[in-house]
C-alpha cells in the first residue's frame, strides 16, 4: 500500500514538472538584429599606411606606447594600409579587446580585406575579402571569439558617403592625423563605415501574446550571457530596431537569482540563456502579480510629474481624487486608440477622476510638439526611470488606477476596459 502512494505521489509530481515545462517556450535566435546605435554612430575603420612589413600597434589616442609590430603579408599586391576592430573575444600582448586587419590595394576601387582572425600577425593563412565601392551592396563580416568560435558578432563595412560632407571630411582627417602622429593615415575617402550587429532576435509566441526578444552582446565578446554586462531586449512585432538604452524595453542579464521580466502585464521566466545567443525559454508565470508593483490598499510615493506645459505637479495634490495614469510611448502598440480612449475618460467625470498620460521619450520636445499639435484634454508628463522604479512599472504600454490619498488600486487594465469599469461602478 505503501509502495501505491509512494508510486502515484512519483507520478503526480512527473505529471506537474511536464506540466511546467509545457509553460516553457524555446525561442530561436536566428537573426543579427539592428540596435538603436547602429544607424546612428559614425564608426570609422581607420586606415594606416604599412611600411616595411610593420604596423604599430594601437596607443589608445596615446594612452599606452605604440609598438612596432612585423607581419606576413602576402606579396601580390603593391599597397598596403592596417587598421583595427574593437572585439572583446580577441586578445593578444599587444592590444587586447582587438582584432587587426590587412587592406591591400587601399586606393584600388575593390580593396581586398584580410581579418586576422587567430592574431598571429600572419595575414597569409586568413581568409580574403572584396572590399565594396561606393554603389555597391556592403561587405558582411564575423569576428569569433578567440576561446570559444561559436561566439560571434557580425560587422557591416561600406564605403564613406562624403558627397556635400566637406567639414565631416576635413574634422576626421585632421582628426586621425593629430591623433596617430607616428603613422600615415591613409584619408577619409579611403576608408569605411563600421556597424555592428550585437544583438541577436527571434520570436516569442503564445496563446497570450507574440512579441520579439533578443540577447544583445554589451561588451561586444561573441558571448551573450555575462551576468551583470549583457541585457535581454523586448520589443513589440512591428518594431524593427531593438532599444538596449531603455529601461522598459531590457532587463539585464543576472546570475544566482531568478531572471524575470513584465511584457503587457504578463511575467515571464527566462531559463537556458545559450551563451552564444542561439536561444533562450520562456516560461509564462501564471500566478505572479507583476514585478515590483505596489500592493493594493498601499499608498504610492509623493512623486512630482514634469508635465508637458512646464508645470510640476505632485501626486499628493490630488489625494482628493481618483487617478488613471496611462504609461506608454509615441510608437507602442494601440497608442492612437489608447489615446483616444483618454480624451473621453477625461470628459466624464473632471471633478472625480483625473487621467494623466505618462510618456516615454529621448527628446523632450517630442512631448511638447505632441501637447502643441493633439492639445490633449488629459494631463501629459514625462516618465523617467525613477518614476518607472518607484511605481513598479517594468514594460509599456501599462496603467495604474489609485483611489483617494494615492491608495493602489489596481494595476493593469487598458483605457478601454477601464472606461467600462469606471462607468459600471459610477452610474
């Protein structure tokens, strides 16, 4: 009889371990994706012309001594310039964090690059790459991680737009030629844009929601889960540039605890990170009440809102009155619906309920174009980090209902299901 339990109690605990597991979603990462610097920064492939088989080796803008180093070369070529790409995955005793490159014939219209991919300084046992001219299509690289191969990040080079640049062109000669005095920089026109891809995506699918997420490499090693340093990204389906400067859109990577991150009020569960960025799981957390959130009943703290118009404002002058507070930004998911929805809840009941819509952005004055253009009936203010830390807002679009003296409510429902409870609950 004993034995009976002993068995059921085994399979039942089988029987629930499957059935956590099948919470668990596998997402491929099998995309170098775009983040929000990749557009944005100018990063040149500096070049230097090599003299008699010898590059010297980075200063760091004369931080550290210049040393002369010998290299193989291979002989069929007239011309040569050296250069290098900042890769954490690579070291050698003479610039770690740097993988040196060969470009023969610099001045010819199709170069042909050599990566130095074993730092050895031997540019005969790498592989050759065409170098792209001006209207033709960039050249795709992959730099490995010295220790571990599979680890990887992918560079695009194209050739420098200059057409109506000229003070670009003149500041980043003058620029090279005061910074490498002790080398001769080959000029701007013959050199390349760098742009690196770190992040790698995929999609994450359920019955509850769709949404891409991506392991983004921050200290650029080929590895991408070094706890502490590289960050998972959420982002919505239709957005094309992942953002890993935004707090509401990462969670960095953390070890010895539980990883966890909120998408449009659900939890998930990040488990089997692979360290080279091929996949990731994630697990729905069926019962959990959200991250950080402030329990019901519970006052929140006495913030002061920035609103568009120059005001302050603080929460605690309207202790007298109920409070939806919509948190979001000018591109999330449903935000010209959510915002319509706003202006008709700030019509039913001004005395009672006050709507105040809290939005992201970089720029400041994105808000107030959007205060001038839309004139919003609701009150718009700025969210910043220490107001999302505060609240316990951990993604966006969300929402916060607070009763009188800044009392929790709840958390959660968006402003059309809000607008039915609020008018079922005050005929």
């Amino acid at each position: 009889m004993k034995r009976l339990v002993f068995y059921s109690y085994l399979l039942l605990l089988i029987a629930n371990v499957k059935a956590q597991e099948s919470l668990a979603n596998k997402v491929e990462l099998n995309q170098f994706s775009k983040d929000e610097r990749f557009d944005k920064f100018q990063i040149t492939l500096a070049l230097f012309e090599l003299k008699k088989d010898s590059m010297l080796s980075m200063n760091f803008e004369d931080l550290k001594p210049a040393v002369p180093i010998y290299v193989k070369k291979p002989n069929a070529y007239r011309t040569y310039a050296y250069g290098y790409l900042f890769f954490n995955g690579s070291s050698n005793s003479y610039f770690k964090g740097y993988v040196s490159v060969l470009v023969c014939n610099p001045y010819h219209k199709n170069p042909h690059l050599i990566v130095d991919q074993n730092q050895n300084f031997d540019f005969t046992d790498d592989s050759t790459y065409q170098l792209p001219y001006f209207d033709e299509p960039p050249l795709f690289i992959y730099l490995k991680n010295e220790q571990h191969p599979e680890g990887q990040i992918k560079i695009k080079l194209s050739r420098q737009v200059l057409t109506g640049r000229h003070d670009f062109k003149q500041f980043m000669n003058e620029y090279f030629a005061q910074t490498y005095k002790d080398r001769n920089f080959i000029g701007i026109e013959f050199t390349y844009r760098e742009q690196r891809y770190i992040t790698k995506s995929g999609i994450y699918q359920s019955a509850e929601d769709t949404f891409q997420v991506a392991l983004y490499d921050a200290n650029s090693d080929g590895i991408y889960n070094t706890p502490n340093i590289d960050k998972l990204l959420i982002n919505d389906l239709e957005d094309s540039v992942f953002d890993a400067t935004n707090p509401l859109k990462f969670e960095l990577i953390t070890a010895g605890k539980q990883f966890v991150f909120e998408k449009n009020g659900m939890v998930y569960q990040v488990n089997n990170i692979d360290s080279f960025g091929k996949s990731l799981q994630i697990q729905t957390l069926k019962n959990s009440d959200g991250i950080g959130k402030i329990a019901v009943g519970k006052k929140v703290p006495n913030l002061v809102l920035h609103l568009s118009n120059g005001e302050r404002l603080k929460l605690r002058k309207l202790r007298k009155k109920e409070v939806y507070l919509y948190f979001s930004q000018l591109d999330a998911k449903n935000f010209k619906t959510d915002t319509l929805i706003l202006r008709q809840l700030a019509s039913i009941d001004s005395n009672h309920l006050k709507v105040i819509c809290v939005l992201y952005s970089k720029n400041s004055y994105e808000l107030k174009i959007y205060q001038d253009y839309l004139k919003p009936c609701y009150l718009l203010a700025y969210g910043t980090k220490n107001m999302s830390d505060k609240l316990g807002i951990k993604s966006i679009p969300q929402s916060l209902y607070l009763g009188r003296r800044r009392k929790v409510k709840f958390y959660g429902k968006k402003p059309q299901d809000f607008m039915r409870y609020y008018l079922q609950n005050n005929p």
